[in-house]
C-alpha cells in the first residue's frame, strides 16, 4: 500500500512539475509550413517573483524517441546552432546573440524547411533554484504537389476494331498530404487511379482516362481536377480524334419529276482527316451521259427523265479508311403535291421517301425515312370503313324496330274474294295470345264466332294451288277496315302488321 501511494505522489508531482514548467515557458501547441517556406517556434520564459536565475536555454529535436539538438544560447559562452540546422536556423531576437544576452525570448527561425524538419521540438531552459523549466511544440511540414495533365499521344486514332485505350494522364506528384484527382468531361469514358509513396513520406496520385475513340470524341474537352486541402488546380485537353468518314448523300428530295431542272446530289462526309477522294457509280450500270461530276457533287445536265432513276453510290476516302453510302432515286411522272397549304408550303423539303444507306466497317448504318401521307391514307381509310359499319348497323336496327309482322301476312284472297277481317289475318300463337288479353265470352259470342270462323283456302301469290293455307271465310258483307291497306296486286295488308 506504501508503494502505491508513493507510485501515486511521484507522478502528481510530476504532473505538477511539468504544469508549472508550462506556465513559464509558453510556446505555441502547433507549427506548420511548406517545404522551402520560413517557420518560427516562439519560445518565451515568464520569470517567477522572487526572478530565477537563467543559465542556459536548450533547443531539442524529439524524433523517435531520441532527443538531437539544435541551438544553444549560454548567458557566458554564447549562441551555437549545431549541424545539420547549422545554416538554416537562427534565435530571432538579437538580444540573445548579445555580449551580455536576454534569455527570456528565445525563438528560432526555420529558413527553407525541408520535410525531414518535421518533429517534436523541445525548448528548455535551465535556472536556479529553480532548476530545469520546458515545453514543446509539434511541427508539421507539407509539400505541395507537381501538377500535370499530359495527352499519351498527340493524336488519337480510332481504329476499326473499337478497342478501348488510354487518351489522357493526370499526375500529382509528391504531395504531402496526397491530392485527390477528379475529370471533368462530356465524354462517356472510365477512370482509373493508383497511389505511389515516396521514401521522403510523400505521395505521387496518378490517374489515367480511358475511352472507346470515335467520331463523336473528336474536338471534346477533357479536363483534370486535383485538389489538394483548400487548393484546387485543373488542366484541360481538347482530343484530336482522326477517324473514318462518316458518309450521307444529300439532294434527293422524292419530288424529281419529269422535265424538273437543276437536280443534284452531294455526297457529305465527317472525317478527321478530311476526304481526299470521292468516288461515284450507279449501281448495275453506268452513271448518266448528262451527269457533271465536281468534287463531292454529281450535277445532272438538261431536264430530269426515267433514265436517272437508280441507286447512287458514294464511296468516301481519308487517311484512316473508306467508307460507303448510296441512295435510291426514282423519277415520277409529275410533280408531288403536299396534302394542304400554300405554295410557299409546296416547296418544302419533301424526304419522306428518300432511302440513304451508309455502308462500310462494324458501324455501318442505314438511314431510311418514309412518307406521311400513306399513313395518313391508311388511318383515314380505316376510319370511313368504321363509320359505314356503325351508319349500317344503325339502319338495319332501325328496320328491325319498324316491321314486326311476316311478309306472308301479304296473301291474295282466293276462291269467293272476300277481304280479311276486320282485325287482320290471325295466326295460331297471335290467336293464344289474344285469348289471353281477352275476358270470357258468352254463348251468344260464341255462336256468332263459330259463324264467323268457316275454313277457306288461300294460296300464296304466284305459287301452286296445290300448296294451300288455311285460313277463315268472313261474311262477304264485310267491307275492308281502315285498319287495312290495298296492295296494287289486289292483296292487302294489315297496319297493325307492318307497323310498329
């Protein structure tokens, strides 16, 4: 238990000890600067009351554990400032260096700081009765990185077979803290990144940007962004990207016609670097006795007639390659109309039946546009036909609702030519129904009715005798109801049959 106790006391006292050296020698926490820039470590003794007596002042450098020293200042033997800081560090005040020194401040000056300066340094002072009196401050040094962007050549060149390639670096060397890079582009590309460290504690961040070259990388802007802590620096690049031609025929308008003037075609090209030569033919025969070829453009002589029609084929070539396109050209016999507008409406640019095909390489394309106004005349043709579907249908449940009888209530009266009844001609199911409606009748009714219902035979018009029809014999004294209508044939027809 002793033990402890004393274990306890030395540690306080200590603690103490170095709280009350803090106090007298006040010295700042932290320090830093950049590799060849100027530092001061303050160090100032605040002298007790009773004063103390100042023997000397010791500077020290702590690095793993070991302590090295840099200067000395000696009230009665001088300064010293001790290799290797020799020519680099010196005490700030002048006093010091004096015959007869003030040690109370004794901060020194790092000129051209170099990355091993980095440490713990010790600024402690001996006096009496007092005895020794420190306090340390820690020093930190960075270095501030080697920015480039570089192109790996200056000229891309986008092959047939597409393959992926490197197109620009971006390097921040020895830095210290490491930068972080960034891109910033347009270009639908990858980034890769590796860190390299020094033997010095810095660090070298390199960053490759890799693409797929083509066409559409040509004249785009690549950019690098390194950032290192609150300082940003960037670096641009435009890619000079030589690639194929990219081929299309311009000219035909699907509105040559017979006897039209001053047609045309021009074979376009984007290429890097430009076309050199442009080759034309029709294909399955020869180009037409009238056709002016100048440079890209095929001018036709006279007025258009059937012997221009044709597929058209242009052949484009750079330093990279060939490449290919061709365009159906057909003649028609009039000019074409657009469905509506004015003239100034007429002369649009009618490509809706224009067929461009570009040929050649793995990107070959085909670029194919059609005409509106057989779409048009589809869709419109679809429409009529629906219309007069539902005009029908409406009609016939018309009919339908109208006539509720049989054509064969249509008969001629044969035999004694006696008109229907009254009532119209009755038929078996008309006959239950009607029984149903109607209330029980006396037997005066009856025998009236039975006298009423003798059979007759009828036959249809324009049919054989031998097919007859059961029908019932009226009193002849009978006349032709209002209800009844007389057909020119001598038949008639009842109201109640035909309408509703």
């Amino acid at each position: 238990m002793a033990l402890v106790l004393a274990g306890i006391y030395v540690l306080f006292s200590a603690l103490r000890v170095q709280d009350v050296s803090a106090q007298m020698v006040q010295m700042d926490s932290g320090k830093s600067g950049f590799v060849g820039s100027q530092v001061e470590l303050r160090c100032i003794f605040i002298n007790s009351n009773p004063p103390v007596k100042i023997s000397q002042v010791t500077w020290q450098k702590l690095l793993n554990g070991s302590k090295q020293n840099v200067a000395i200042a000696n009230p009665a033997l001088g300064v010293s400032v001790l290799p290797p800081f020799k020519e680099r560090v010196s005490f700030k005040q002048a006093a010091v260096r004096h015959r007869t020194p003030s040690l109370e401040d004794t901060t020194i000056v790092f000129n051209n700081l170099q990355l091993y300066d980095e440490a713990t340094y010790i600024c402690e002072y001996t006096t009496f009765p007092a005895g020794n009196r420190e306090n340390m401050v820690n020093l930190t040094v960075f270095a501030r990185p080697m920015t480039r962007m570089t192109l790996t050549t200056p000229t891309i060149v986008a092959r047939p077979q597409r393959r992926k390639m490197t197109v620009a670096s971006c390097v921040s060397a020895n830095g210290k803290p490491p930068s972080v890079i960034k891109w910033d582009t347009r270009l639908k590309g990858e980034a890769t990144f590796q860190e390299t460290r020094n033997q010095n504690g810095t660090v070298t961040v390199r960053s490759n940007y890799v693409l797929l070259p083509g066409r559409e990388t040509h004249k785009q802007k690549l950019t690098c962004i390194v950032t290192y802590r609150n300082e940003r620096f960037s670096d641009s690049v435009v890619l000079n990207v030589q690639h194929e031609p990219q081929v299309k025929i311009e000219g035909f308008d699907s509105n040559w016609y017979l006897n039209r003037q001053n047609v045309q075609l021009t074979c376009q090209a984007d290429a890097n670097p430009p076309v050199t030569v442009y080759q034309w033919k029709l294909l399955n025969g020869s180009l037409p006795s009238n056709v002016e070829i100048r440079n890209n453009s095929l001018f036709f002589k006279g007025p258009v007639t059937y012997d221009l029609a044709g597929t058209y084929v242009c052949h484009a070539t750079n330093g990279i390659g060939t490449r290919t396109s061709m365009v159906d050209v057909n003649i028609t016999e009039s000019p074409r109309k657009p469905a509506g507008g004015d003239d100034a409406a007429q002369e649009q640019d009618y490509t809706g039946g224009a067929i461009v095909v570009v040929v050649g390489g793995d990107d070959a394309a085909q670029e194919q546009d059609y005409t509106n106004v057989a779409i048009g005349v589809a869709v419109g043709g679809v429409a009529l036909l629906a219309v007069a579907a539902v005009a029908l249908w409406v009609l016939v449940r018309r009919r339908q609702r109208t006539f509720k009888g049989n054509y064969s209530t249509k008969m001629q009266v044969l035999g004694n030519g006696k008109a229907p009844p009254p009532g119209g001609l009755h038929y078996p199911e008309d006959e239950e129904d009607e029984e149903d409606k109607k209330p029980s009748q006396t037997a005066g009714d009856e025998g009236e009715g039975e006298e009423l219902k003798r059979p007759y035979f009828t036959v249809d018009e324009g049919g054989d005798y031998d097919q007859r029809t059961l029908a019932f014999q009226y009193d002849p004294r009978q006349e032709v109801s209002d209800d009844m209508i007389s057909q020119t044939d001598g038949s008639v027809i009842s109201k109640k049959e035909w309408y509703v």
